[in-house]
C-alpha cells in the first residue's frame, strides 16, 4: 500500500490560518494542539482543521503547501470555502 500525503489548513484562535503538510492529518492536528506541531501553531493555538487535500507524493504535497503559504487570505479562504 502506497503512503499519502496530505496539505492542510488550520484555524487559529487569533484567526489566521497555518497551512503543513503531512502523512497523517489526524495525528499531526493532535501534536499542534498540544503546542507540539509547529513553531507557529504554539504560538497561535488551533481552533479548528478547516481544509485538507491528498496527494500521491511527498513532493507534490510539498509544492502545494508552499504554493498555498504564499496566497493571500482571500485567496487561501477560495480554497477553504470554495
């Protein structure tokens, strides 16, 4: 069985959003909840995971989070909320 690799975006209290990448959203949305997941999301405590998309490999997740970290917010929330 062939790994998956998913972009995800996460509401933060302060209202802003974090965007990463992973194999496992489920366990890597637990470790930013517990100040664990990423420098920013220590700082800025997640309220919720908005959005999430997978992909076949680690480099094309890559491309997609760094893409996306680059947007703007209006254009990040086209994505979120479509």
């Amino acid at each position: 069985m062939d790994k998956k690799f998913y972009v995800y975006i996460i509401l933060t209290e302060r209202n802003t959003f974090y965007c990463g990448y992973t194999d496992n959203v489920e366990k890597r949305y637990q470790l930013h909840l517990k100040g664990m997941g990423a420098k920013y999301t220590k700082a800025n405590k997640p309220v919720k995971l908005l959005w999430q998309k997978k992909f076949d490999t680690k480099n094309e997740a890559q491309k997609e989070e760094y893409r996306i970290k680059h947007l703007s917010r209006k254009e990040k929330e086209k994505i979120i909320f479509g």
